[in-house]
C-alpha cells in the first residue's frame, strides 16, 4: 500500500471513530435542548471554527473555477436543506419516536443509497467489486449488531420513516457534495452549506419550540461541554478530514466505510460503558475493514495496473 493511499484509509477509519463518539454528546444534550436549538449552536461552533480557516484551507487543497453564482448558491442551499438539516434535526426526532435499535438498523442503508446516489448522480461506476465491498461491510455489521436487531419494533412507523429520511440526507451530502470540491474545497463547502443549515435551525426552532434557541439562562455546563465537542469534532474536524477523503476518492469507494460507525460504538460502549464485545462482533468488525480496504485500496491496485495513467488519482493525487 503506498503512503498516500493508507493515509486513505487511515482518515476514513479516524473520520468514523470521531463520528461514533457524537452519540453520548448528543444524548447527554437533548436533554436540555430541542434537536433544532441543539444543532443551530452546534453547527455555529463548528462554522465559527472553520470561517477562519478557508484561506489556509486553500494552500493544500486548490481549487478552480469562479467564486460565488447563482447556481452555487442554489447547490448549497440543497446540501443545506436536504443534506445537513435530515441527519441532525430528522434523525433527533426520529430516534425520539423511535428507539435507537431502529435507527442503527435503518441507517446502514446509508452506504447503500450513497452508492446509487453516487451512480445517478455523479455517474460512477458499480462494479462487482464494489458490490462484494458493500455486501461484506453490511454483512459484518449485521454481526456486529445482532442485539439492535433483537431490540427492534418495527411498530413505529413514524419514527423509522423519519430515521430513514435522515439516512437519505446524509446519503445525498455525501455525494451531491462531491459535485462542489473541485471548485470550492471541503472547508468552504462546509461553511456555505453551515449557514443554509443555521438558518433554518433557527427558523424551526423559533416556529416549532416552547422555548426557541436563543432562550439560554439556566443552561448548565455539560450542555456547552457536549455542544463544544459536536461543533468542533462531529461537524468540524471530522467533516474537514472527510470532505478531504471524498475529494480524493469516488463517493462509490468510500461509502463502505461508514459500516464502521456501528463498530466504533460498540468498541465505545465497551471502553466506557464495559459493555462486553462478543466473537461475532469482533468478527464483524474485521469483516467492515476488510471490505473498506476493498473499496478503497485493493480497487485502487486494479485499477492502477489496468490503467496506468490512473495511477496519480488512484493514490490520490
């Protein structure tokens, strides 16, 4: 494996660990918040963080093209409406009529719309290897999470439908804004789509809440703490190193990896919680990595040694 490419897959692996560890922020912070109000302050801590960092973002991920038109600003306001606000707003209110055993089964349909997201869109190709890829992966987190499946009640239509628009959300970002790297970059892509987002969570959260997001007297520590923690690593730093993988690799090759979300929690729950992790769920878990190397590394070999001027954007760039 050459260096650029292990550093692929080492960014997708530390991308999903950072991702798995939003789920204690979040659910220590509901409990004083409105998912609209709790993600409005999120999401303006983490455009607050990355604002200041698009110029520098520049010197290591070049763009081309013209700034600001009207048609970029419709692009954003899609990856905000239908991209940011289904995965944080849509899946708060899901899992609250719903119960979290639903959500982590109806969410590992993500891969599998990014991957016909990424097909229609994008116009990439499905290959049987990447089908193997996508099939292991769910295969392995099948395993992985055996007790969701025992948990589940699929009485709760609601909620479930809710959760999988959600799914479809994060599904749609993830590919649609692919479109947008070359010619913006990751960090200001984020920071457009941010402001569409914050302005709809405030808008939600004013026409839908008791108590709307800029009512904050009272509010203890651990709601700023847990906020801090989402803004700068669920939606800041994690969305920076993924935006940056994404670049670099096909949406196709990349999708296989969000399997490893499910893992990490468990592996999470584990550390934190001592929750004990079985055979199976030890197997599971190699299972997702192996089909993310297959997605990404393995393909990019074959690739490269059918196609030898493939080779610069197979290890990515």
């Amino acid at each position: 494996m050459t260096t650029s490419r292990f550093v692929n897959v080492s960014v997708l692996v530390l991308v999903n660990l950072m991702w798995a560890a939003q789920y204690p922020a979040y659910k220590i912070a509901a409990q004083y918040m409105s998912p609209a109000a709790l993600n409005f302050w999120s999401l303006l801590v983490a455009a607050a963080i990355l604002a200041p960092c698009q110029r520098l973002a520049r010197r290591w991920e070049p763009v081309s093209g013209p700034g600001l038109d009207a048609r970029a600003i419709v692009d954003f306001v899609l990856l905000g409406v239908f991209g940011i606000l289904p995965p944080s707003v849509l899946l708060s209110w899901g899992i609250a009529h719903s119960t979290a055993a639903n959500a982590a089964i109806i969410q590992l349909t993500i891969p599998v719309l990014m991957a016909l997201l990424a097909v229609w869109i994008l116009g990439e190709r499905l290959s049987m290897l990447r089908v193997a890829g996508l099939a292991a992966a769910l295969l392995g987190t099948v395993m992985t999470s055996r007790r969701d499946f025992a948990g589940a009640d699929v009485g709760l239509l609601a909620g479930n439908a809710v959760i999988f628009l959600s799914g479809l959300g994060s599904a749609f970002f993830n590919t649609y804004s692919k479109r947008l790297l070359p010619r913006f970059g990751g960090v200001p892509v984020l920071v457009y789509t941010y402001l569409v987002a914050l302005i709809c969570c405030a808008a939600t959260s004013i026409l839908t809440d008791s108590t709307p997001f800029y009512a904050l007297r009272g509010m203890p520590a651990e709601l700023w703490l847990s906020i801090a923690a989402l803004g700068s690593m669920t939606w800041g730093i994690a969305m920076v190193l993924w935006m940056w993988v994404l670049g670099r690799l096909e949406a196709l090759q990349v999708s296989a990896s969000v399997y490893m979300l499910p893992i990490f929690g468990v592996l999470l729950s584990a550390i934190f919680l001592g929750e004990r992790i079985t055979w199976p769920q030890a197997a599971g878990g190699l299972l997702v990595f192996a089909a993310t190397f297959i997605t990404s590394e393995w393909e990019a070999r074959r690739q490269v040694a059918g196609d030898p001027s493939f080779t610069q954007k197979a290890a990515g760039r």
